[in-house]
C-alpha cells in the first residue's frame, strides 16, 4: 500500500515545484514585514483610529512645511523678487533733485517694524519638528524614514539660521536736516551732533553700514520701539529710512524709500529720518552755549532687523556718533 501511495506523493511534489513562483518580490516582502505580528488592542478599530492617527498627522506635517516654506521664501525676498517691489504711496524712486534734498524727505515709515517683527518662524518650525517625530513615532518600516529626515533638517535649518554670526560696522556718519556736529573736546575722539529741529519736525542724519557674515544677510528695516503707543510718545523717535543713491561705499545723498535688501558686500549709506520731541528747543538753542540748556535727550538707537536664510532676528547697532537733543522743561 505503502508502495502505490510513493507515486502519487512524487508527482505532487514535482507538480508544486513546477507551480512554485520563486522569490516574493521586493514590494511584497516588504509589506509583508510592515504587517504587524500582533493585532491591535480594539481589533479592526484600534487599526482604524492608527491608521486615522497617521494621516491626521501627515495632513498637519504637509501644511507646517507649506507654511515654513512660505515663510523661509517670504524671508529671503523671494516672493518680492518674483512680484516686483510694492510701490511705496507719495515716493519717489528717482533721484531727489533739490537745492537742500534732505527737506524732501516727509515720508514716513519705510523701515520701520513693530518690536514683533523679529521673533522669526520660531512656532512654525517648532510644531512642524514636533509633528513630523510624531509621525515618525507612528508610521513603521522604511516609511518613517521620510519625516524623522525632514524633522533633522529642520532642526539643522532652525539652528543655522539663528546662530550664524552677524555683526554691523558703520563707515560713515554725516549731518542732514536740522543736525549740527558739536565742537570736539580736546583728546576727545567722540562724534557728537546737536539736534536742532523745532518741536515735532523732522530732523535726518546719515550712517554708512556694512554687514559680516558668511551667509548672505537681509536688512528688513529697523524696530519702532514707539510703535504701539506713537500717538503718546512726547520724546525723538525715528520715523522713516531712505537710501543713499551712491555705490561702492561713497555717498551721495537720499535717493528713495527703504525696502528690504541684501547687504551688498561694499556696504550701503542710509539716511535717517526722525522726529524731534514735543519740547525740543529748536531754532532757540545756540550750539555755541550749550551750557546754557539744562535739559537733554536722546532718541533710541538703531534695533536693526536682519534675516539670515529667511529667518529674521533683532541686533542691537551702535552708531559712530551720539545725537541729543536739547529741550525746554514742559509737562
């Protein structure tokens, strides 16, 4: 019996060799492997709320990165570069041509930025890295893969951009409206310049800037620490940023409103505009008697705003000269 059974047994294994498909392929092992060993606590709906989890998770992490993205490009000027730049209402963009161009200069508030302007695309970045391990956290195999790289380089990014050095030197400063240098004291190597426009009039000054980094750098303009409550402010503040028309370093005078720019590399001249306080003195102060004012101010200096690969941070830069201002004693 034994015997007959051999046969039969024989050609079945030879019919099954011969219907054998060889090796799985590489797409089948591999969700093969991803299928887990051991079902979910809750069955099918425990493997429905993960799978629900996970795309809950890869629809925040898309949109994160949509709106890093548009921040970083909105950063580097990229859209602006693609748009052109916004036209700036009542501004010229020719060169000013005036007997004294500095009286030209009424427009106010091109690069000027409330004290918020700097705190960069901290949250966006943070709750996308947040996201995206979590994502890794949730998916299996070979897929996780992708967020948990997307979460390093963001983090690599974040880092970079914020810690990347930057510092300003001035080149030049110079006097424009309503600004008087001071006589300097004997041994004395400090620039200081009168401002002498009469209460609430615009008074401006020159500097001549250059940035040093390694990474190109965005100058977006300067903080108002005013800003929120402007309409109180009794003291100097500034108002308005113009640039200088001239190249290389030289200086030529205001030639239109500030809009965000690259630091050139030779440094760019910027005129400065501001607003004397509600008790300068004004034409009444005699530069030859100082001694004769008891009372002086001085307005905040330059908070400059930068961005280094789209992300903005707030440096504090030193002028090479002190402006004060001197007042009348008022309420």
């Amino acid at each position: 019996m034994r015997n007959n059974r051999e046969p039969v047994e024989l050609q079945l294994v030879d019919v099954l060799d011969r219907l054998d498909p060889g090796a799985a392929p590489a797409r089948l092992r591999r969700r093969a492997l991803e299928v887990p060993e051991n079902v979910p606590a809750g069955g099918r709906f425990g493997l429905g709320l993960r799978q629900g989890i996970e795309a809950v998770l890869g629809v925040a992490a898309a949109v994160l990165l949509a709106v890093v993205g548009i921040t970083v490009l909105n950063g580097l000027g990229i859209s602006q570069k693609i748009a052109g730049p916004a036209p700036t209402p009542g501004a010229s963009t020719v060169p000013i041509a005036s007997a004294n161009p500095f009286e030209q200069l009424t427009l106010v508030g091109p690069g000027m930025l409330a004290p918020a302007s700097g705190e960069g695309p901290v949250i966006a970045v943070g709750t996308a890295i947040v996201v995206l391990v979590l994502l890794a956290l949730t998916l299996q195999g070979r897929r996780r893969l992708v967020p948990a790289a997307t979460a390093i380089a963001l983090a690599v990014y974040a880092v970079v951009a914020t810690q990347v050095p930057v510092s300003f030197h001035t080149y030049f400063s110079g006097p424009g409206l309503h600004i008087e240098q001071a006589a300097s004291a004997p041994g004395s190597s400090e620039t200081l310049y009168y401002e002498t426009a009469p209460a609430r009039s615009l008074f401006v000054i020159g500097t001549g800037w250059m940035a040093d980094s390694p990474l190109p750098v965005r100058l977006e303009g300067i903080v108002d620490q005013q800003f929120t409550y402007s309409d109180a402010f009794l003291g100097m503040r500034w108002m308005a940023i113009w640039l200088d028309g001239a190249q290389e370093s030289n200086i030529a005078g205001p030639n239109r409103p500030f809009t965000p720019m690259e630091m050139p590399a030779a440094g760019q001249g910027f005129w400065f505009v501001g607003q004397a306080g509600a008790c300068a003195l004004g034409p009444d102060f005699d530069p030859a008697h100082p001694d004769n004012v008891a009372v002086w101010s001085s307005p905040a200096m330059f908070d400059v705003v930068v961005s280094v690969l789209g992300w903005p941070r707030v440096m504090h830069v030193e002028p090479p000269f002190r402006m004060v201002e001197p007042d009348r004693s008022c309420p």
